[in-house]
C-alpha cells in the first residue's frame, strides 16, 4: 500500500469539469488582471471568515508583506513573533529591514506562547504576529489583551487555517489582519500561488488594495509605494470553485484526524495533536511528536508512507538570521519541536485502510 502525504490529484478529479471550466471563462474573457473573479472570490472569503474585507494577493508571503508595509513598518522596528514557523512569517519583517523578535511557542499547540510576550515588548516593538500553525488558532485572548495594553496592532498569518476558529471567531478576524495562503498543499490551495488579507478595519483593507496596486489610486497617481501583489483572476476562477468545497474538505480532515487519534490512544511514544479548548482546527497538518523521529521517519519511507517535517530547524538558528546573535537553547521548546515531530498523511480523501496502514507501522516501529 502507497500513503502519499498529499494527494492533489484524488481532490482534483471529481471537480475537474468546474474548474477546467471556470478558468475557461477566464481565458476566454481575456481579463486576466483585476477580472471579476477577483471581486468574487474576495466576497467569497470576507464572508467566510466573518471579515469585512478581503484582498486577494500573490501569496501568503505577500499578504504578510503588504500587511507589514501597511504598518509602516521599516528599519529599526520590532516584530514580534514565533520561531516555529514557515520561513516567511520572519522573512517578511527582515525584508523590510526590521527585526523579528521571537517568542518561545508552548509546545502542546506550536503555537506561540502568549505568557512570554509582554517581557519582550520594548519602545521598537511595532507589532505582534502569532501564526496559527497546522490548523489551529494561537491563544488569541491573551495576545489581544497584551497588544491592546501596548497598542499594538496585531498580525494573524493564518495561512495555514483558513476556517479555523476558536470560540467561534474564524481565523484572520480577530487581530488587525489576517493573511491566508493558496499555496497548493493548504487546505484551499490554487493552481500555483496566490493569497489573501482579510480584516474588519475598510479603510486599512483599501490601503492594501492600494498597495497592492503599486500604491496607486487612481491609476498612475502613487501616493505611496506599493508593489506588485495582485492576485491572478486565473486564481480567483479557481478558487471560487473550490472554496466551495473547503468545509467539506476540512471536516473529513476532522474526522481522520479522530481516527488517528483512536489508534494512538494508549501508544506511550506517540504525541498527539493537542488542540486547545473553544479551537476548531482545519488540520492542515496532522503533527505528532516521537522519540527517533528520523529513524521513525526513514522506517515509514520505506514502507511508502509519505511525511514531512515542519519545519526542521527553529528560525532564530537559521543561517540567515545570524546576525541577531541567538544560540541553540534560547527557545528550547522550539527546537524541540524541531527535532521531534513528524507530520503524517491526513488529506480528505485518505482512506480508512490507509489511516490504519499509517499507524500500524508507527506501532510496529514502537514494539
Ligand atoms: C504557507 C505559509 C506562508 C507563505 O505562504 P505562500 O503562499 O507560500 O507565500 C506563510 N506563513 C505560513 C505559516 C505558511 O504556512
């Protein structure tokens, strides 16, 4: 038996029609910047998240940018952030030329540990930005209580949890904005990049529609300086075909989520997902932290089980960031996390042989 850790194609098939159809559309309106589409699926996801606005842009990454360039945030500033993310949480704020701070996260969710963030907060701090990483919320209460104390906006990179929510409150409608992610192996992922600023403050969504536009409005008249961020109307006519399919998608991942964790109960070596009381995940990953995960993990390869690790070094030990000076053990539940965990197969379409595939040969490791 083959488990891929994501298998695109078995998603792609029964929609194939609708999509190949809607970008059929998009060819044939020959709009392929700022089409309709784009409107729509904008529309689509601002409600979606409980949202007032929504931007589409070129990728998460550039969501998070054009956020951080709608903050002003430049030189000399402060970020604050995890450690335990996609590299482009932090890229972004050095590309601006300001300093991501980072956080240690609590190592039951990954996500950054709200406790430890009010003892980093200085004059430069400009902004807080929690990712909501494998599906589920960071604990936003605190962090909004923390911010609101300081006056601080706060930055959700929702890229990988779009839909998800605590409390009822969907990801990206909680802090100042919220970024998401098309990339192709999210859970709404396009036919190559693409992403979205969703937030409940208009005027600071037409600033990134703005921005986006190389900061012009009207055309050709640039009353700051944006870039190039727009989202291809190709993108929008696939997504609004799949956004549609997005909470079915996600509940199935709900439910082989479940089904792991049944077979995990009572396997002494095997970590499971924790996810925080009033969290609904979307499961955009389903994370488990072992003893020998290498080892672990070379075992599952060769029994053609596909998994991944996320990510596999703590960024504030990446080489590029040297220069902030940070060492090994600075944030041990980081690296922890780095060296420990595994991401297995959890798409919607699995199947139940293979959920039961998948974590015989995790117990057959174990014995
Ligand atoms: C995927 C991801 C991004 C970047 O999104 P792209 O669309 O690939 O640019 C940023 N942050 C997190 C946490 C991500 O998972």
């Amino acid at each position: 038996m083959k488990v891929p850790l994501l298998d695109l194609k078995a998603q792609y098939a029964p929609i194939k029609k609708e999509i190949m159809k809607s970008i059929e559309d998009v060819v044939d309106s020959c709009q392929f910047i700022n089409g309709p589409q784009v409107k729509q699926i904008e529309a689509m996801v601002a409600e979606y998240s409980g949202c007032k606005s929504a931007i589409g842009v070129s990728s998460g990454t550039d969501a998070i940018l054009c956020v951080l360039m709608g903050l002003g945030i430049g030189p000399g500033d402060e970020v604050i952030t995890t450690p335990f993310t996609f590299f482009a949480t932090a890229g972004c704020v050095w590309r601006l030329g300001a300093r991501p701070v980072f956080v240690d996260i609590d190592l039951k969710t990954y996500n950054i540990d709200p406790a430890k963030i009010e003892k980093v907060i200085t004059k430069k701090t400009k902004a807080i930005m929690p990712v909501h990483l494998f599906g589920q919320l960071a604990n936003m209460d605190p962090i909004m209580e923390v911010a609101k104390k300081h006056g601080l906006p706060v930055i959700e990179d929702a890229c990988q949890s779009i839909g998800a929510s605590n409390k009822g409150r969907k990801a990206g409608s909680i802090g100042t904005a919220g970024c998401f992610s098309f990339f192709p192996s999210k859970n709404l992922g396009t036919a190559g990049d693409g992403g979205m600023i969703v937030t409940q403050d208009e005027a600071f969504g037409e600033k990134m529609a703005i921005i986006r536009m190389h900061g012009s409005k009207p055309k050709y008249y640039h009353q700051m300086v944006g870039a190039n961020f727009r989202l291809d109307t190709v993108h929008a006519a696939v997504l609004t075909v799949k956004l549609k399919h997005l909470e079915s998608w996600s509940e199935a991942r709900r439910k082989n989520a479940e089904k792991y964790n049944k077979l995990f109960a009572g396997v002494a070596c095997v970590v499971r997902p924790y996810i925080a009381e009033g969290n609904v995940s979307i499961y955009n990953q389903y994370v488990i932290r072992v003893p020998k995960r290498n080892e672990l993990r070379d075992f599952l390869t060769k029994n053609d089980i596909g998994t991944e690790i996320y990510y596999p070094l703590s960024l504030h030990e990446q080489k590029c960031f040297a220069s902030m000076g940070h060492r090994r053990g600075d944030f041990s539940e980081s690296e922890k996390a780095a060296d420990e965990t595994v991401a297995l197969p959890i798409y919607p379409e699995l199947k139940d042989e293979q959920i039961n595939f998948v974590a015989s040969k995790i117990k057959e490791f174990y014995v």
